[in-house]
C-alpha cells in the first residue's frame, strides 16, 4: 500500500506449521535420525522452521529439481553434513 508514493504498510505471508510437525521431528530423533530441512525458501524462512521444529539444521534456496541431489550428497557425507 503507498500513500503519497510512499509505502504506508506491508502483509508479510507465511505458511502455518502443521501442530504435529515438532512431535515427528522429536519422534524420528528419538530414533537416531537426524532431520534436515531442504526448501526453496529464503534463509530467514527456513532458519525460523528449523529452529522452531527443532531440526539439525537446514538448506535455504534449494530448487526442487536440485533436491534430490543435494541428498546424495549429504547421504555420502554420512554425519559429517556440518
């Protein structure tokens, strides 16, 4: 919205995260395996996700049509994806 060529306010977006979401995330750690989050989403976006479903960590900007390379690559690393 502009007032007088100005912007007068802004509408930020965002997906809701799903209530049962953090509780997998705690169910799949609690099995040994570590949880990654791969989005197209920026940096912000997806360090806020993570953080708040508790994940090991994240990949921001990832197009889909890279995202199954990008887990061969962190599946060769083994642990060593840091």
């Amino acid at each position: 919205m502009l007032k007088d060529d100005v912007p007068a306010g802004y509408i930020a977006l965002a997906d809701k995260l799903r209530p049962e979401s953090a509780d997998a995330i705690r169910s799949l750690h609690d099995n040994g395996i570590r949880c990654v989050l791969l989005t197209g989403d920026n940096e912000a976006v997806a360090d806020g996700v993570s953080r708040t479903l508790g994940m090991d960590g994240y990949f921001a900007g990832v197009l889909p049509h890279e995202k199954q390379e990008k887990i061969k690559e962190l599946q060769g690393r083994g642990n060593s994806w840091r």
